[in-house]
C-alpha cells in the first residue's frame, strides 16, 4: 500500500463514519478514526500525541476513545480518556481488539473497523449511556496522517 489513502475505499470510509454514528446513538462517549502510513514512535505514544490533536481529549466527560491505525507497521492502538480509564480495568478494550484481531488476519479491515467501533459503543455504553441531551461534540469523519 503505497498511501494511506488507499487503505480504505470511499465506500467503506462512510461505513465506518456510519458506525461510528450508530455506536455513538448509544452513548456519550465519542469514537474517533485515525488512519496513517507509519510512525517512528512507539503506536501507542503515536496515538496519544493524535488523540490531543484532535482535541479527543476536551470532551465533557473525558470519555473519547481514538481507533489509531499505523497501516505500514500493521499495528493499531485503542486509547481511551480519563474519564474511561478511572472507571474501567486495564483489560477493558481486550474484547474490542479481538474483535477487530480476528477479522483482520482474515483481511477483513473494514469490517474489523467497523466491528471494533460498534463493540467499543456497546463498552461504552455501560459506563456512559446515551443522555438525552447528548450532542455529538467530535467530527465522526476519519482523520489521515
């Protein structure tokens, strides 16, 4: 894969901004996707530095949850804010992962994404259901590094 921009086709970008719209119907927690080449960092210090830039970590409730892909390296990275890991175990995005895991080995990125982000909505949910005057305080849309 030459680009990051071929990693997904347009078509299976609106499927996941569309789970990410469902998974977020849900609950109050919001769901971000950010797609790139590589890093020279370490993932998961690479996905803390994207998540302040996209200003994850400015929610009300501290509870925004970043899907970072490194699509070179192979690897990915759920990180959740604050107001998640006060609440939850260590070990609260293992079944997440292996949802997404399972369906990547079998090359099924899309549906991986997509799958990861209706079951990290599903987590969620248990934590930080959906208020009735919830508002949607981070773009849906994937962002590309």
């Amino acid at each position: 894969m030459s680009k990051v921009e071929d990693f997904l086709t347009k078509e299976e970008e609106h499927e996941i901004v569309e789970a990410i719209r469902m998974a977020e119907n849900n609950t109050s927690g919001e769901i971000r996707v950010h797609i790139e080449k590589t890093t020279s960092k370490a993932h998961y210090d690479r996905a803390l530095e994207v998540f302040h830039e996209l200003r994850m970590d400015e929610t009300k409730l501290q509870n925004g949850v970043l899907l970072y892909f490194a699509v070179e390296d192979k690897n990915f990275v759920i990180c959740g804010d604050k107001g998640i890991n006060d609440l939850v175990s260590d070990d609260f995005w293992d079944c997440t992962k292996d949802v997404m895991v399972n369906h990547f080995k079998a090359g099924n990125f899309k549906q991986g994404i997509v799958d990861g982000i209706l079951n990290a909505g599903e987590q969620l949910k248990k934590y930080f259901p959906s208020q009735e005057d919830d508002i949607n305080e981070l773009s849906n849309e994937i962002s590309k590094g």
